[in-house]
C-alpha cells in the first residue's frame, strides 16, 4: 500500500478557523469540511524527515504555505506542529486517494496564522468558510479533522 505525507495547516484568524467544503465527487472525504492540506511534492525527503521526527523544519513549513496558497490563494505564517504538545506522533488514516484506491496517509498537522490574501476556492472545494470553535460541532468534519480537533482539547464540542 502506498504511504503519502500531508502537511495539515490550522489556520487561525483571530478567534476563526478556515475550514474548506469538499466537492461531492471528489475523495477521499468528499461532501466534509476539511482542514487545509495535502501531499507535500517531495515525498522521499518528507519520509526521511519524518523517520527523524524533525517536523517543525523548513521544508515541511514551506510544504504548509505551498498547499494553503494552492487550496485558498492565502498566505500563513507562525508554523508550528502540533507534536509533541498535543499528541506522540503524527496522524495516520487509510483511506480512498481520488483514483478511489487505498492509500496510507501521514498527517503533519500545524498551527499556523492567517497573513493576508483574498480566500479563492481550487477545483476540488465548493467553498472556504471562517467558522469558530462552537460552530465545529454542527459540521460535517472528515474523520481525521475531527480526531484532530478533540485532542487540540477541543472534545467539549462533541
């Protein structure tokens, strides 16, 4: 089974959280709300860095601001993962890729801060949303978003 890296940013506005809307014909998760990501472009040196554990380095923060202005067209800054602080290791999930086949996904989630840009949905997303912490619990989250935010301490939600 093929393994694939993501970088997962939290982006953060004030006291909002961006949260993108996946088009219905579109795996895997499609018609839930997503965090911003996907697969960082060199997977072999991500896999290296990740058998290191070295996730706070530049290459994975620069992964991070690639996919957040491929996905939305807006700019992050302040990257900082989320491990060790609120969990051991990274998330893994096995799920449909877009070809609908099983695929192993790391997570390498991150906090990070909106820096500017105008939110411009790519061709996979419906729509982009600011929402606040209490609006979570209403929303349809893929299952690893939502694995995420209750051991953020967010659990309270739910």
């Amino acid at each position: 089974m093929k393994t694939v890296i993501d970088v997962v940013a939290i982006v953060r506005k004030g006291d909002d959280f961006l949260l993108g809307k996946k088009k219905v014909d579109n795996p895997p998760y499609e018609g839930a709300w997503h965090t911003l990501g996907g697969s960082v472009e060199d997977q072999p040196k991500a896999m290296e860095l990740f058998k290191k554990q070295d996730f706070n380095n530049e290459y994975f923060q620069e992964e991070v601001k690639r996919q957040v202005k491929k996905q939305a067209n807006i700019d992050v800054d302040n990257i900082r993962n989320i491990v060790p602080k609120f969990r051991h290791q990274p998330r893994e999930a096995i799920t449909h890729n877009r070809d609908k086949v099983d695929q192993r996904f790391i997570f390498l989630e991150y906090f990070c801060d909106y820096a500017g840009g105008e939110i411009i949905p790519n061709e996979y997303f419906e729509t982009w949303e600011w929402h606040k912490k209490e609006d979570l619990k209403d929303l349809k989250l893929t299952p690893p978003s939502r694995e995420m935010y209750v051991e953020l301490g967010w659990d309270w939600l739910w």
